[in-house]
C-alpha cells in the first residue's frame, strides 16, 4: 500500500511539475527565431509594472539606449513603488511609474526594487574604437553627460570589452554594440528608438544600417530573450516624430528577423531610409521631392508623410507642413506630437512656434512633454502668467524635478517668490541626497534661481549652500 501511495505521489508531482514547466515564458533566439511580444511604450517608465506583473526579479537587462535612466529615486517614491507591486496594483503601479519616474531614472527605481540586478548599457558613441583609450574616454563621456556621479565612475574599470562597476545597488557594463557580453542567462531587451539618430551622427551611416548593425551583432550573441520592449521616445522628447517610423520598423524585425539578414530589406524601409537620409543631411528640398515620389508607390503611409511634413518645414513651407501635420493627426493621435516638434523648430518666431506648442496642448491635453514644452516657451516669451498656469498643469501630470524646478522658474518670474521657493526646495528634493550633486545645466539655472530667491530674502547660508553642494554635468538634458 506504502509503494502504491508513493508512486501516486511521485505521479501528481511530475504532472504539477510538467505542468508548470510548460507555461514557463519561451525565450526565443534573437536572430533565430521570431519575437513577436515586444511591449511599445510612449513611457518607458511604465516598463517596471509591467516586469513586476510578469514576476521578474534579479534579471539581466541589455539597454541599447544613448540614455544611462540611472539617475536619483527618492526612498519615498521606491516605498510606495514597492507596496503598489506587493499589492499587486498593477494600474495604480504604472501611473504612479508614469507621474513619477522618467527616461533619466526608471532603470535605478528597476533595480532598487529587485527587478533588474545586471545592466549592459549598450552606447551607440564612438567611444570603443580604439580599445586601449576606450577607458579614459568613456569616463570622461560619463562625467559629462550621464546621471551618473563622478565617484561612481571613478570607481568603474574596462573587463573584456567593457566598462565595468557596481551602481545604485547592481553591476553595470558600459558597452558598444560590438564590445558587448553575452550573458549566461535569458535577457531582458529594451531597444531606444533614440539609439538610431545618435548612431546617425557618430558613424556616419544611415538610421537602418544602424538599425541592421545593433540587430546583427545582437542576433550574433545569439540572446535568449525573455521580454522586449521598445521604447519610442518620441512622447518623452528623446527623438522628433519624424523618426517615429522606428519603433515599428524594429517591431517588425524583431517578429520577421530574416529581414535583417537579407541583402534588401523592404521597400518601403529603404524609401523611408532614403528621405529621413537627405533630412537630417540638412537637403530639406531633396527630401520633401524624395517622399512625394515614395508617397506614389507606397499611398498614405504615415511616417513617410510625417518626414515629408518635416522636410516641408525645414524648406520653409510651413502652412504645408502644418496643414500635413493636422491630417496626421486626425488620423492617429501619437502623430499630434508633431505640432510640438514644430513648435521647437520654429522656436525664434514667437508667434507661429506659439501656435504649433498650442495645437499640441489642445491634441494632447495629457502629455507632459507637450505640457513642459508650452510652459518653457510662454516663460522664454514674457508670459509668466500663462506659464505659471501651464507649470501647475504640468506637475499634475508629473512630478519629476525638472518640472518642480520649472514650476519654480515660471512662479519667480509672476512674482510669486514664497510659491517658487517651495516649488524650488520640492525639485531639490528629488535631485538627490548627498553633499555633492550632479545637475545638467537646465537644472543649475533653475538652481541660480533659488539661490537669488534665497539672498533676496535674507538667506544667505542657503543661497551659498547651492553652489557648494550641486556641480554640472555639461549635459542640456
């Protein structure tokens, strides 16, 4: 009877044991076979709710980004994180993400919370190509543009072909596409659609050779992927809407990797290739002719007449590229950030860049970065009243310390010097804890603020203490 009982149990472990093995997550082959769960995100701070929902914890997670997103998380943000994910509030989780996270920290709030132990930082800067200076120079990139302190980066060293240290409670690699590790373990993949302009620049190639390069080198490590999400940056302010038609195109090849592989890719890849090519080559006509001929073979697709509506702009064709811009719109709304993209283009001419930022707010009530960037113009235009009120609607929406500060900025110049000094010492709040602080210099400006609002009233401790404790890093971020 014993030995009956005992294979019974033997059996119901092996079926709860298969059973469980197989709705374990398949983690394809990059390169080899199709990845079609990759999560877009306009937020790419949303991604941690969306790992701890799939249970992640201690991951290894590869970031191909020009972005560290390393920088502070007050303990109080990390705390409410962590009770939201214990409750299993996986909603409430990714708002809270949304309003108060951004590009320039989520990865060191993923960390703290156990969801991500191992980063590989994968830069598309020159800065690998010779491997013996390699180290000097990624350090001094690291010092001037990252959020990273300088006693941090002090502390990193070069291990087979990257830079390497321990940071915000893990272990960090430093690496170029080609000098990049294989982990030993199924991966994490998030994939900046900012990473493509940056390589634009640095090597001289083309946003799809640079594209095909990353993939193939990836797809060369033969990674075992067991999520990917992609971040599309244009909603964050990371890369104009122009490039917006990245993000899908490095859907598409992660669902159809062959395409990567092939000698062609797809028509409509190349003839979007070749307009954004003579775009950011500064030929604005050749580009607005090359998508109209594109247009008459590939009909009504709309990166191709969202390029087209840039390169009008940029031959001065405004009520053209407007006119472009609104049909987009109507037809998708992540196609409305345009008008915030022409509003930054036509900056220096008040009234027509008003008029663009002001068309994005009206399309795009709930987005911060049309918000932020409505509220930077009126104050850089004289009308502090309007920004003011744009700045409280703004931190409404989010409540990073550029906005806190920029709420500070907008109060001091209506008059509201008591409300600006909050506004000012609840930003500081978030910047950091340390005796030293590292800032970009928007962030020091508004620092130089509250510093002369400190004098102004008598505190003079206060106003000298900015100087000593926060230093820049270079970066207009």
């Amino acid at each position: 009877m014993g030995v009956i009982r005992t294979a019974a149990y033997l059996l119901c472990f092996c079926l709860v044991a298969c059973t469980w093995r197989g709705t374990e997550p398949v983690a394809p082959v990059l390169g080899r076979e199709p990845v079609d769960r990759a999560l877009v995100l306009e937020q790419r701070a949303a991604a941690i709710a969306h790992w701890a929902e799939q249970g992640v914890k201690g991951a290894v997670l590869i970031n191909a980004s020009p972005i560290d997103s390393l920088g502070y998380v007050s303990p109080d943000v990390i705390d409410h994180l962590r009770r939201l994910i214990k409750a299993r509030e996986w909603a409430r989780a990714e708002e809270f993400c949304r309003m108060n996270l951004g590009p320039a920290n989520y990865l060191t709030a993923a960390v703290k919370l156990g969801i991500v132990s191992e980063i590989h930082w994968v830069l598309p800067f020159r800065l690998f190509d010779d491997i013996v200076m390699a180290e000097g120079r990624i350090k001094a990139f690291l010092n001037e543009a990252s959020t990273l302190p300088s006693e941090v980066i002090s502390g990193m060293s070069m291990q087979d072909g990257s830079l390497t240290g321990p940071v915000v409670g893990g272990t960090l690699f430093v690496s170029s596409p080609r000098t990049l590790r294989k982990p030993a373990t199924p991966v994490l993949l998030n994939v900046d659609a900012g990473f493509f302009p940056v390589s634009y620049h640095e090597y001289g190639i083309t946003k799809l050779a640079s594209l095909r390069n990353l993939f193939e080198e990836l797809a060369f490590r033969e990674l075992k992927v067991r999520a990917v999400t992609v971040a599309s940056s244009v909603p964050e302010g990371v890369v104009s809407p122009e490039y917006g038609y990245l993000t899908a195109e490095i859907v598409e090849g992660l669902k159809t990797p062959q395409w990567f592989r092939a000698e062609a890719p797809p028509d409509l890849w190349k003839a979007r290739d070749a307009v954004d090519d003579a775009l950011s080559g500064g030929e604005a006509g050749l580009a607005a002719a090359s998508a109209e001929a594109a247009l008459k073979k590939h009909q009504g697709d709309q990166p191709l007449r969202m390029l087209r509506a840039a390169a009008l702009a940029g031959a001065g064709e405004t009520a053209r590229a407007r006119g472009e811009i609104e049909a987009l719109c109507g037809e998708d709304r992540s196609n409305c950030y345009g008008f915030v993209s022409m509003g930054d283009r036509l900056f220096g001419e008040l009234k027509i860049a008003g008029e663009f930022f002001r068309l994005g707010v009206d399309q795009l009530p709930n987005s911060p970065l049309a918000v932020e960037k409505y509220a930077r113009f009126q104050l850089a235009a004289g009308n502090y009243q309007a920004a003011a009120e744009l700045a409280d609607r703004l931190v409404r929406l989010r409540r990073g310390a550029d906005d806190l500060l920029l709420q500070g900025d907008c109060y001091r110049a209506a008059g509201k010097k008591v409300d600006a000094v909050k506004a000012y010492e609840k930003g500081i709040a978030l910047l950091g804890d340390g005796s030293r602080i590292k800032v970009t210099q928007r962030q020091m400006r508004s620092l130089g603020n509250l510093s002369k609002s400190y004098a102004e009233s008598g505190e003079l401790a206060k106003s000298e203490s900015i100087s000593s404790r926060y230093y820049v890093n270079g970066d207009e971020r």
